[in-house]
C-alpha cells in the first residue's frame, strides 16, 4: 500500500472499531451527533461509560465525526 492510500488520523481506527464491536462507524456517529451541546471529552466519556467503548476508539470515533462540523 502506497503512502497516498493509507487512511490516517481518526479513520485509521474505523476497521479495528467494527471488528472490535462489530457495529458499522454511521452506527457510532448517530449516537455521537444525539449527544447535541457536550463537549469532546464528554462524549468520549459517555461512549465509555454506556457503550463499553476503549477510550481511543471512542476518541477517534468522536473527533471524525465532530470534524464535520467543521467544514
């Protein structure tokens, strides 16, 4: 695999994520983008707390999906 075509940041984590909890990523984003009006860490928190998530799963998970908001 090419440098170009490797997946970077974030996204690097998505296939490790689906395997790990066997959810497709737009799973994980709607529940991300419900928790409307908390803060990055929050969010991570609460995926951790209520969804058993790893905390650099729910971190990565959290800022892709918070980076839409950005563009």
């Amino acid at each position: 695999m090419s440098d170009a075509a490797k997946v970077k940041g974030p996204a690097s984590y998505f296939p490790s994520i689906i395997k790990t909890y066997g959810k497709p990523i737009e799973y994980w984003q709607e529940i991300i983008r419900a928790q409307d009006g908390m803060t990055h860490m929050q969010i991570v928190n609460f995926l951790k707390a209520n969804h058993q998530l790893g905390h650099g799963h729910a971190n990565a998970l959290v800022a892709a999906t918070l980076a839409e908001r950005k563009q």
